[in-house]
C-alpha cells in the first residue's frame, strides 16, 4: 500500500524531517575539515622519495625529523594501535575523533586510505606521515584559530611554497604562498581540540599570546632556520638563506639542551649543622617560542632535582618549598597511582594504575596534567575531561624555586656542594615502562644546570 499524501504529511511531517535532517547535518559537519576524510586517493599524491630525486638535500633533512616519522615512529604506533584504537572498539562514539589522529600523523592515509591504516611494517602510504606533499599542496587553513588538520589541500602538479623559483622546475609548478610564513601553517597541527572540547594542544596558541609573535619571530625562524650556500634543487639555484627542513624539536637533546637556564645561590654561606639555608633557583626560558613543554604535554615531565653533597661525600636530597597554590600537589613528585583509564583499551578490569611521576620525590615538575572524567590524570589526551594548573615555563618567563635545607647533624664540616639540575622526560617512565616503549622515549635529558658552595661549619 502506498503512503497517501494527506495535508497532514505535508504541514507537520515533511517540515519535522527537514529540520530532522539538518540538524543531523550540521551536528556531523562541525568540522570544516573532516570533509578529507577519504576524498582522495593515495594515487593521487606523490611519494617524498620522488621528491628526492630533485631536492636530496631537503629531504635528508626531513627524513631525520619527527614528521617524517609521525606514523611510524614507536611510541606513536603504541599509543594508536594499542591505546586508541582499542579505545574506539569499546566505544564506538570514538571512532571520528581515533580515525582523526591520522588527519595529523598520517594524512595521505587520512585523505586516501582505509582507517586505521596497515600497521607501519606493512609499509603503504601511511608511512610517509607529513611528507612534502602534504605541506607543499597545503593552500590556507579552514579554521581560525587553525587546528585539528584544518589544511586546506588540493592535490596535483601545482605546489606552494614561500619562495617563488627563478628556475621553472620540470616536475611541478610552483605558486608563491604567503601562508607558508605564517604560523597558522603550523597551527594546522600543533593546535588540537579533542572530543570533550579541550584543547590537548596549543602550541600556536601559545606562541600567539608570548613576545615572539609580537616581534615577528615564527616557528619557521626556529624550526626551519636560514641557511646557505645550499642548493634548492638539483639543477637549481644556489642561495645563502635556504629554508632548512629541521623540524628539530624535542626528540634532539641538542635542541632541548640550555632551553631553560638553571641559576641557584643560597641566603647565607656559612651555617652549622641544624641551621637551615634557604637555596633559590632562577629558570629562564630563553629559547622556546611557546611553552616548555608544549605539544604532547600529557606525556612529558620536566623536573628540577636539588642534590646537596657534604666535604666527605655524603648525599642529601633536597625537598622543594610549597608555594600553596591550588593543584600544586601536581607539581611535587610523590607516590601517587595514576593513568587508570589505561585500563578500558588494554580490557583490564579495575586497572590500579602505574606511578604518577616515577622519580624521586619532593621534586618541582613544570607541567600541566591532564584528567580523565573520573579525575585522575591520563596520558590518553583524546580522553582528556580537563586539565589541571598549568605550571609549564612560558616563552621569556622565569620560575622561582626556594629550597629551605636544614643542615643535618651528620654533615661532614667544610664545603657543601648544591647542584641543581632540569631534567626532561617525553613520556613519564611508569607509562613507557608499563606499554613497553622502547627506552629512548623515556631517557632522562638533561635541559641545564648550575651549583653553588656553601660552608659547613664544625
Ligand atoms: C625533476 C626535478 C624535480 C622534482 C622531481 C621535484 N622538484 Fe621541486 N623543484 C625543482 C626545481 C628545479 C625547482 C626550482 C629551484 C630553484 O628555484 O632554483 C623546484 C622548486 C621547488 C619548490 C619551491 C622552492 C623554490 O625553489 O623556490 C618547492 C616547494 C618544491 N620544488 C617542492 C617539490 C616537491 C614537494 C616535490 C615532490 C612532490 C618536488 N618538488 C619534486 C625540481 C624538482
Ligand atoms: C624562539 C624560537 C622558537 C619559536 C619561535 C618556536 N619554537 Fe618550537 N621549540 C623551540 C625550542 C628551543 C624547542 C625545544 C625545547 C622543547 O622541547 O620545548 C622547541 C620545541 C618544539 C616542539 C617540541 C615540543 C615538545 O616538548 O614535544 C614543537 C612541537 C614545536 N617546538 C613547535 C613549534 C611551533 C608549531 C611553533 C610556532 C607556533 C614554534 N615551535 C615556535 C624554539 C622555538
Ligand atoms: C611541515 C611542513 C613541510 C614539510 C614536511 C616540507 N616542507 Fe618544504 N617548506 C615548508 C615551508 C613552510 C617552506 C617555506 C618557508 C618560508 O618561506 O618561510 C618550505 C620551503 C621549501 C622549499 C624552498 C626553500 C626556500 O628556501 O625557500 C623547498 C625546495 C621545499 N620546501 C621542498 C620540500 C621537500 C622536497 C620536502 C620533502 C622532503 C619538504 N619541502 C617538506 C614546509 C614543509
Ligand atoms: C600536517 C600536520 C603538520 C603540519 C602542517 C606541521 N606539523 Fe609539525 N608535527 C606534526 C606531527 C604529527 C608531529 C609529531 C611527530 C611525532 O609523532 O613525534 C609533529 C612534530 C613536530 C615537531 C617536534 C619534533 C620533535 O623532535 O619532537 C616540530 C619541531 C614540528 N612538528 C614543527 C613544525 C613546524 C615549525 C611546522 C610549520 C612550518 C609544522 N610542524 C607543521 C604534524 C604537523
Ligand atoms: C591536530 C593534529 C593532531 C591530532 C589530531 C593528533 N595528533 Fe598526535 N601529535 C600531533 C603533534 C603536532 C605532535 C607533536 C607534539 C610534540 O612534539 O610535543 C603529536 C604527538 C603525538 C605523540 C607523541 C610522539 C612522541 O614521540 O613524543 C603521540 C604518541 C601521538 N601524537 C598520538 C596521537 C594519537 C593516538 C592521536 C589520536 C587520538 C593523535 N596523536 C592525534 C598532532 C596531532
């Protein structure tokens, strides 16, 4: 039997299913950018080893870097395959924002693959993480503030670059991008927002708010600094500011090293055992252009450990002043449980948790943590309810630390030696002890450090 088409119908049904099918519409399509999803083909694009054969200098630096690895590299395929993706198996609501970690990590899979894409060993296109087309098709952002993979792209012979060639290159046409100097090109990435509406990453942002966006001073002038004489290509002009693709960050100590300076002097410099000394330690953050840490700030840790060392030998460790502002109980190592939400992906009932901080305690961290929706702190951003005090060292701040140390009575007499030093961490220890990270994740790099000497008196 057909349906009649009464008055009825057409006054109150078809104006309720209208209204039905937009908001559907306009709930699914909150995003600009989840239209990529799948739009493309892997054909479409061009692999980086094409690239090679014309720009083997740049790509050599590239291939060094993090985003050439972004899919690949260890840590990132543990925490997707066996965090996230898990994850959204078990919650289904999940699925958009899990698939959505390739729009970042992998995005020709993103834009032209099965999600979640082969694991990295099976080697497709996945693997070529942010490679040169990816940055090189990219017109604009779709969003403002950009985030979330908010690059706007087009595949095909035509790739944008800041400089405009003054050799016409047979394998592609060039079109001069202003965007390219802009850090909202970067912000595409390094600015997220995840399902609950928290930003997980701000790096952008925070760049945006510090001195260097006031004084002109980009990620690209950081991150990709000037240089030369160095050929653009093959066959192609040499010049003296190239553009080199280091992407250095925090996987190179050599970058990390010295970004924050580590002075610290004492009240007095003579004291007897049972008087106490008051140390102050200065950290200035003369080198990062957002915070420190920044980026993956769930997983990171930066530390300041205060070590006292008498005439004979014998070691004190020394505990941190409380300043008493509120979630400061973050920012003091201790023997807390914490990343319980672990649990649900890994299907561990009840799952205890593993060490907040795993070292030693009494400590000052610079961080800010991140809750899961029953309060404890997750390393899971996508699973990221709200975050705590942020106590990270922002672009040109200085933190100040007080240590009260009173000398104990079996310090040996004579010159006491207080070393203080900034320690940093990419994924606190428990966690990459516990999902079996390979080490390098978790080795202490040492940022800076700085002593004093003070006099023990008989
Ligand atoms: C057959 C050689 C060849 C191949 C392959 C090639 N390029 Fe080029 N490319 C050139 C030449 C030549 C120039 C101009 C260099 C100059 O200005 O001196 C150039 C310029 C560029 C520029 C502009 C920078 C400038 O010099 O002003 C970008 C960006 C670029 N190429 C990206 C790519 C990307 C991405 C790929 C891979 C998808 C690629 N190229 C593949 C030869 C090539
Ligand atoms: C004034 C120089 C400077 C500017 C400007 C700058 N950075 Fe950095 N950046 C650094 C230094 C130094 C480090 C290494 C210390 C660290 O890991 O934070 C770093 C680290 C990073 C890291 C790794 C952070 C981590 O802890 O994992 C990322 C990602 C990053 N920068 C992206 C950016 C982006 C995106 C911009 C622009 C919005 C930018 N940077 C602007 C100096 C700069
Ligand atoms: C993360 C994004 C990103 C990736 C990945 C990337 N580039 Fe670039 N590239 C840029 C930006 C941004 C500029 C322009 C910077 C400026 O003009 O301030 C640039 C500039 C260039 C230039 C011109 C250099 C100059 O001094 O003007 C060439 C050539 C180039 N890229 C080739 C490549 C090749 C080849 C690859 C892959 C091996 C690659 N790029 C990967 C972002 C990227
Ligand atoms: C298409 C997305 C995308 C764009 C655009 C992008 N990045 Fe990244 N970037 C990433 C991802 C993903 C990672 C994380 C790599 C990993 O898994 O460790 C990353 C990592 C980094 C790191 C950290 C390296 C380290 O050693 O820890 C730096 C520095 C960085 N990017 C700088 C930049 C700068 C500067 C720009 C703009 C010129 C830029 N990125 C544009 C996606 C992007
Ligand atoms: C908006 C872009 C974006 C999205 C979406 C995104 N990431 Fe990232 N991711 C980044 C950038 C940029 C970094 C590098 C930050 C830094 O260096 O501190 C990063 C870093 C990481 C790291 C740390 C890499 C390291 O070696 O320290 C892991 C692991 C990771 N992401 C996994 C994921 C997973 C899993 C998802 C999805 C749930 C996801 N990411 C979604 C941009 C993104």
């Amino acid at each position: 039997m057909r349906p009649k088409i009464t008055p009825f119908f057409l006054l109150a049904v078809v104006p309720a299913a209208i209204l039905l099918a937009l908001t559907a519409f306009t709930l699914i399509r909150t995003l600009p950018q989840e239209d990529l999803k799948g739009k493309y083909t892997y054909k479409d694009f061009e692999t980086a080893l094409k690239c090679r054969s014309c720009h083997p200098g740049i790509y050599e630096q590239w291939s060094q870097a993090m985003m050439s690895q972004a899919y690949t590299h260890h840590w990132d395929e543990i925490e997707y395959f066996e965090l996230a993706v898990p994850h959204a198996e078990v919650n289904p609501s999940l699925k958009g924002p899990v698939d959505g970690c390739n729009g970042c990590h992998a995005p020709l899979a993103f834009m032209g693959g099965t999600l979640p894409p082969p694991r990295p060993e099976e080697k497709s296109m996945a693997n070529e993480s942010v490679s040169c087309e990816v940055c090189h098709l990219t017109q604009r952002a779709q969003t403002d503030p950009p985030f979330n993979f908010s690059y706007y792209i087009v595949p095909g012979q035509t790739k944008y670059s800041g400089r405009l060639p003054e050799i016409e290159s047979p394998a592609h046409k060039i079109v001069q991008s202003d965007f390219h100097r802009t850090t909202e090109f970067c912000g595409n990435c390094h600015n997220e927002q995840n399902p609950y509406g928290i930003w997980v990453k701000s790096t952008q942002m925070e760049w945006k708010e510090g001195p260097y966006a006031a004084e002109g001073v980009r990620c690209q002038d950081c991150h990709m600094p000037k240089g030369g004489p160095y050929q653009l290509a093959l066959m192609g002009k040499t010049v003296d500011d190239a553009r080199l693709h280091l992407f250095h960050g925090a996987h190179d100590p050599g970058k990390v090293r010295g970004t924050i300076e580590v002075r610290i002097e004492p009240d007095i410099r003579l004291a007897e055992p049972g008087e106490s000394i008051v140390f102050t330690v200065a950290l200035f953050n003369q080198k990062t252009g957002h915070k420190f840490p920044t980026g993956s700030v769930e997983d990171r840790i930066a530390w300041l450990d205060v070590e006292a060392t008498d005439a004979k030998g014998n070691k004190y460790h020394l505990n941190v002043d409380k300043k008493g502002f509120e979630g400061e109980e973050y920012t003091i190592s201790g023997d807390y449980l914490a990343y319980q939400d672990m649990g649900i992906p890994l299907k561990i009932k009840d799952f205890k948790g593993v060490q907040r901080d795993g070292i030693p305690f009494g400590n000052r961290i610079f961080r800010m943590p991140y809750f899961d929706e029953q309060g404890n702190m997750t390393i899971m951003q996508w699973n990221t309810f709200s975050q705590g005090v942020d106590y990270r060292i922002g672009p040109r701040e200085t933190k100040v630390e007080k240590f009260t140390f009173r000398i104990p009575y079996e310090a040996a007499p004579g010159e006491m030696t207080v070393h203080a030093v900034l320690n940093y961490q990419l994924l606190v220890k428990p966690v990459a002890d516990y999902l079996k990270v390979p080490s390098d994740e978790s080795a202490i790099l040492v940022v800076n450090d700085h002593s004093t000497k003070v006099e023990i008196l008989p």
